[in-house]
C-alpha cells in the first residue's frame, strides 16, 4: 500500500492532503499521550509481566497451522513493549510496585495502541502525498512514504540466535578499552548478550517446563507418601538447597518478566547495564513538547539504549532492539568513560573492511585480497582509496565499508537528517565504488597501488574484461534495515557503467548469509540473483533476510520480480525470511543444515568437483547450472544418471541442453579427454543445431562409475558464415539435428513448487 500518484498540479487535492496529514499528526499525538497515561497508572514491572505472559499466551492460541506465531500478534505486543519502555524512559515518577494491577485499563492500552497505529500509518500516506511537490530533495511521495512507514514501522522482525557471533566479531578489536570501561572481555559481553536474547526466545517456555516438571514431581510425591502437598513442597525445599531460589526464578520468568531482567539472565557488569539502559524520566525528548510528541514518528527510546532500570535491576522489554540498538549503545557508554573516539571509530573501519575475507573465509579461499588499495581518479587526477577488492576466479568485489550511525532523526520530524545519514551510509559508499569501476574501465589494463613508506607501490593491474561479474558493495558494521534494501530507489543509485548494480548489506548479514551459503559457488549465485534485484527499482523487499529467503525458496527470482513489474508500478515481496526464521526457531538448529535450494543428487557431484578441480571458467559453469530452475534440473540430472554408466561401452558420451543459451557436457572414461580441436568442432556445430551464437562446455573425467576425477570448462563462438569448413560443419549440424538428444527451453527461474 502507497500513497495516491498523479497529484502534482492539483491545488485542491494536495491541500486535502495537507489538511489530513495535520489532523492525522494532530490524533496520533493525543494517542500518544493516552498511551502514556495509562501506562503511568500501572506498576513497571507488573505490568511488564502481564504484557508477556499475555504475549505468549496469545501466541500459543494464534499459532498458525505450522505452530509458528501470528505476526500481527507478535507485532501487537511489540508495539505495547517499546512504548512502556518509552512511557517508563521520560517519565521518573513511576507507579509503587505495590498497586494492583488494572486489567481493563492494559485492555484500554491496546486499543489506544491499535487506534495510535492506524493513525500513523493514514498519517505516512497523507503526509507523503502532500509532499509530493516539495523542494526536490525527496525523490518521490511514494520514497518518502516508505521511509516514513518504514520508520515507524522497523522494529525487528528477525529470529535471535546469532548476537554471540555478530556481537564477538565487531568488540574484539576493542578489547582493551571494553576491560577498563566495563571490566569484561568482548567474549563475555557477546555471551551475555546473546543470553539476553535466548531468554527472550526461550526463557518463558523454559520456566513453564520447569514448573511442570516441578509439579509433576511433586504431584508424584504426593501420590507415593500419601502427604499432602503442602509437606511435600517444604520437603523438598528442605532438601535440595536450591529448588526455593529455583521456583521463585521461575515465578519471576513466567509472571513478572524475569526472562526481561538484565541483571539477572546476561551477567553483564553494572557499569555495562548503566550504559545500555535509561533511568526512569532520564530521556528527555520522546514526550518533549513539540510537533509529533510521544508518536511514532519520533526517535522511541529504545532505539537509542534497548535498557530501561526498574528499581535496583535493570530489564529490556523488547529483545531485538538489543540487536539493533546494544552495539551503538556499549560504542557511546565507552566513548563518554575514555577518550577513545578516534581509536573506535579507526579500528571499526578495519572491521567493517575486513567482514568478507573474514567471515566468508571458507567461500572466499584461493581469492586474491587487496586492502587500502590507491588509484588516481580519472576526474580531478588525484590519488584516492578504495577500501577492499577481492580477485575470486571470473568475480570483482568492490567494498567500501562505512560504520556511521544508523539514522535516528525521523523522516518525519527532520528529514534532511535522516536523507543525510543515510546519505552518508549508502551514496557515499555507492560514489566510491563508482569511482573505482570508472577508473576500470578507463584503459584496457589499470594499475592498483598500495601507500607504503611514504610512496605509492603499484601492486597489481587488472582488466575490467576478465571480470565476468563484479559486485560493488556498500558495507555497514550493523544493519539500517530496511534502507539498506531500498538503497536502489535513491534517483543517483544507478547500476555502475550500466550494468553493475550496487549492494547495500551489514557486517551482521554476512553471518546469517555464511550459515545458510557455505560454498563459493552458492554464496557467488546467490550475489548475482541479489544483484539483480538490486537494479530493478520499485522491487522492495524489507531486508537482507527476505532476499536470501526469496533465493532459496525461488532461485532466480529477480525473473519472477521482472514478470511481475511488466504489470505492475511496484512489486513489495514479503515474509519470505520465514524459511531463516523457522530454520532458528528450531532448538536443535546448530546441529541441523540451514534450509538451501534443492538439488537431484548428481548436480552435488557436479558443483563439489567443480569446486575441488576448479578450472578455468568453473565459477560461471557452476552459476549457469544453478540457474537451472526444476525441470531443467530434473533433465540435466537424468540425462547424467542415464550415461554415467555406459562410460563402461563408450570412453565418451554427450549431451546438449537448451537452445539460446546452450550447454554441452561430456562424460569421459579417466584418460579419454576430448582433443581440443574435437571440443571446438562439436561446440561448434551445436551452436548451428540450436542456432546459438556461442556454447558453453563442461567436460567430466571419471575414474569409476559415480566417481569425478577431473574437469575442464570451456566456451566456444558458433562458426562464421565465411569459414571455409562452415557447408561441411552445416551438413553434420543437420545429421545431429535429427539424432542428438537436444532438452530446450528448460525454464531457469523456476523451482519445482
């Protein structure tokens, strides 16, 4: 859903807009205050209890036929958590622990809330509309309505399971400051955050168990000793020392929101939960007076620190904006304890520069890396850098890394700050990459150059025509979903020389994309498909997460997205990171594969020999046979079953697929390689079979049955008309026409379903 288009021009439809949006800003603020004033009626943590015993409760009886949660149950209660962290951040004059917890008016709460979130969303679309005809910095009503949508809309919608990993990888270069301003190792800070994290996924069903298996025990107690229950429990209070401290932790878990309590589930330091979290009535601007007081549209408290101290411990009521918010939080809490800005924001360049080689180590193993690397810039003749490139066989990556602040101003209360920092996170980067490919392509062979002693060193020169795919890349240390995927619709974000588009992605990303894409030749695909989607503006996908989820459920579907565009302004995909959720909502899931495309089982065979031998060329055979949607994959696989085991008659059999793009493969007995001169004849006249213009090879050698020991790619042109052998390779194209087993238009983008 959008705003209305076609209004420019129209005085009288852009003052209703204009008018709406006032009133829409005027109701959202007077929502805003009733939610603050039912939530300042009700004890903290008790109404904090409530609000996740409810949350769970209803999650249980609104699952789906897959047991999974219902989104918009999850999404309601999200809402309610982050506004009475809000409510509880401005305001210092809370309600006693000891008042009675009024049900009706947590009722009342949620339907203020529904009505506050309706408002705003009726709010996005007027607002936009009017402004369609502003100064010109917004590129559209319908961008500026995603952003303000977005905004209010972005909290997290991804499954915790990875903050150790993320959370290690990005505090480790600051060990030594972590240790002076915290007392902790970055590896115990990690741990403790991903503990937060787990209790939130895991800890109210825990406790349950708990207190069943407890009941259960007791109950059986009962039954055997004939007591009544009431012994039995002080009996076994007297026995184990800890079952009391253990069922009032349970209690606390399933009632009063233990599984938020901070200091009692991460075992972060004091010093560590002051700076993750806001006194009571210590943010002073989220209910300021002012345009847009206490709505949405402004910067929610937990964006800022995801902590809020009740009494003498401290809770987070939202367990992703601990994802989200912990990291820029522990940056300013040691910023404001040590004079270290400068030395952070040094080192967090060199972690951001370094996320792909290290984190895609096993992906990107025989690549070449060159870091700081320096050119002259074809346009003022300067020398000027380039963050990373990565040489992978065929593949040029370009990443520039850029760990500035994510965008806290809203779009709607000062969107010249928020276009700038996104700005300065996505064109800056975008700019710099352009600026290196158009360096590229300014001769046939370009030196690159390292700064070294005071001097410029050349160290390399590459040639933009041995690349067969290059990825520009914007690189941030944490994620800005959902801007970075929409960093395709900003009007100066074109593909690069016209045919590469850039990628906008986060250091905690590639985490998710290292599990799920383990190869070179998975996570290499899966780059190209993104990269497509990446060039088709007004395809919008929320985040990183719904792309890879997209390319395993549909392999190539930027074809879907470009079939649908054909009928439509604007494509939105959503809900395809289900397949990532449900694959880390399982407890088992780091004994268990990530889901990833399915394959029969001699296309394994294929991509592991092509990626031991590695020929020449084999990255680009490997992604034209991903590419294969179900039918081509199911034709291709048979065809190899079918002749693998005649190579015990034939020291060589071949087939052919498809016809604009063919490609022929050769099963040969270890020792029976085809010649060169036979590889290019018979390439050759398939070209004339199919009436291609050129013929992608791959050539298998097998030392037993099942068994590859060998690999050779190749690519040859189809004849030209002058040749003077062409009548004799037309004559044995027409003699194969009619004998050669030829599979054609095998759709490429399709899965089975």
């Amino acid at each position: 859903m959008g705003p209305p288009s076609n209004i420019a021009g129209d005085e009288e439809r852009y003052a209703q807009f204009l008018a709406s949006a006032e009133k829409l800003r005027l109701e959202m603020e007077a929502l805003g205050s009733k939610v603050r004033d039912l939530v300042i009626t009700q004890a903290p943590v008790q109404l904090l209890g409530y609000l996740l015993a409810q949350f769970h409760m209803a999650n249980m009886f609104s699952a789906d036929e897959d047991q999974r949660p219902n989104k918009k149950v999850i999404q309601k209660f999200q809402l309610a958590l982050e506004y009475v962290h809000a409510v509880w951040s401005c305001h210092a004059n809370l309600a006693d622990e000891g008042t009675t917890l009024d049900e009706a008016i947590t009722a009342e709460l949620f339907e203020t809330l529904d009505q506050l979130e309706t408002a705003t969303m009726m709010y996005c679309m007027a607002s936009s509309a009017a402004n369609l005809s502003s100064d010109g910095s917004r590129q559209s009503a319908e961008t500026e309505f995603h952003a303000k949508s977005t905004w209010a809309l972005i909290r997290g919608h991804r499954y915790q399971v990875l903050e150790r990993e993320f959370f290690r990888y990005v505090l480790e270069p600051h060990a030594d400051a972590l240790r002076r301003a915290y007392g902790m190792e970055p590896g115990a800070i990690a741990d403790g955050i991903q503990n937060i994290a787990d209790a939130f996924r895991a800890g109210f069903s825990n406790a349950a168990g708990r207190m069943l298996e407890r009941m259960e025990q007791a109950y059986k107690l009962a039954e055997e000793t004939g007591d009544n229950l009431e012994i039995v429990l002080k009996r076994l209070q007297s026995d184990e020392p800890g079952y009391a401290a253990e069922m009032s932790g349970t209690m606390q878990d399933m009632f009063f929101g233990g599984v938020c309590n901070l200091s009692r589930h991460s075992s972060l330091t004091e010093p560590l939960l002051e700076d993750l979290s806001y006194l009571p009535g210590e943010n002073d601007k989220f209910y300021a007076a002012g345009e847009f007081c206490g709505t949405p549209m402004r910067t929610l408290p937990a964006r800022v620190k995801p902590g809020i101290k009740l009494g003498a411990d401290f809770y987070t009521t939202d367990g992703q904006f601990i994802r989200d918010s912990a990291y820029r939080a522990i940056q300013w809490g040691v910023w404001k304890r040590l004079p270290y800005r400068d030395e952070w924001l040094k080192r967090q360049a060199l972690v951001v520069e370094q996320a792909y080689p290290r984190i895609f180590g096993n992906q990107l193993a025989g690549s070449k890396t060159y870091s700081g690397v320096y050119y002259r810039d074809v346009q003022t003749d300067e020398w000027v850098e380039t963050d990373l490139l990565i040489l992978l066989e065929d593949v040029l990556f370009v990443i520039e890394s850029k760990a500035g602040v994510m965008p806290m101003q809203s779009p709607a209360t000062n969107f010249t700050s928020h276009e700038r920092v996104i700005q300065d996170l996505i064109v800056k980067a975008y700019r710099q990459c352009r600026r290196f490919l158009d360096y590229l392509a300014g001769q046939a062979e370009t030196p690159i150059f390292s700064f070294v002693g005071g001097s410029y060193v050349e160290i390399a020169r590459l040639k933009r025509s041995a690349f067969r795919r290059i990825f520009p890349i914007g690189l941030t240390v944490e994620a800005f979903t959902p801007f970075s995927a929409a960093a395709k619709e900003l009007a100066e974000v074109q593909p690069i020389l016209g045919s590469h588009p850039f990628i906008s992605m986060s250091v905690d990303d590639l985490f998710v994309l290292n599990r799920f894409l383990p190869t070179t030749g998975q996570l290499a695909h899966y780059l190209d498909v993104r990269q497509q989607v990446a060039g088709l503006p007004k395809a919008l996908l929320f985040d990183e997460m719904d792309h890879l989820g997209a390319y395993i459920q549909k392999n190539r579907f930027d074809e879907d997205i470009r079939e649908q565009l054909e009928q439509a302004d604007s494509v939105t995909w959503d809900a395809f990171s289900d397949v990532v959720d449900r694959h880390f909502e399982d407890p088992d899931w780091q004994d268990k594969p990530a889901p990833s495309q399915k394959f029969p089982e001699p296309f394994d065979r294929l991509f592991v020999a092509l990626d031991h031998f590695r020929p020449a060329g084999w990255l680009k055979m490997d992604a034209r046979l991903r590419n294969y949607g179900g039918e081509g994959r199911d034709n291709l696989a048979r065809f190899v079953t079918e002749l693998e085991p005649t190579l015990v008659e034939h020291p060589r059999r071949r087939f052919q697929l498809g016809e604009e793009d063919p490609v022929q493969i050769w099963l040969c007995r270890e020792g029976s390689f085809p010649s060169q001169q036979e590889l290019q004849y018979q390439a050759e006249v398939g070209c004339l079979v199919v009436g291609a213009v050129k013929m992608d090879v791959l050539v298998l050698a097998y030392e037993n049955i099942g068994q590859i020991s060998g690999a050779v790619c190749a690519e040859h042109a189809a004849p030209s008309i002058l040749r003077t052998d062409y009548a004799n390779l037309q004559s044995e194209a027409r003699r194969q026409r009619g004998r050669m087993k030829i599979l054609s238009k095998t759709p490429a983008n399709k899965q089975n379903e």
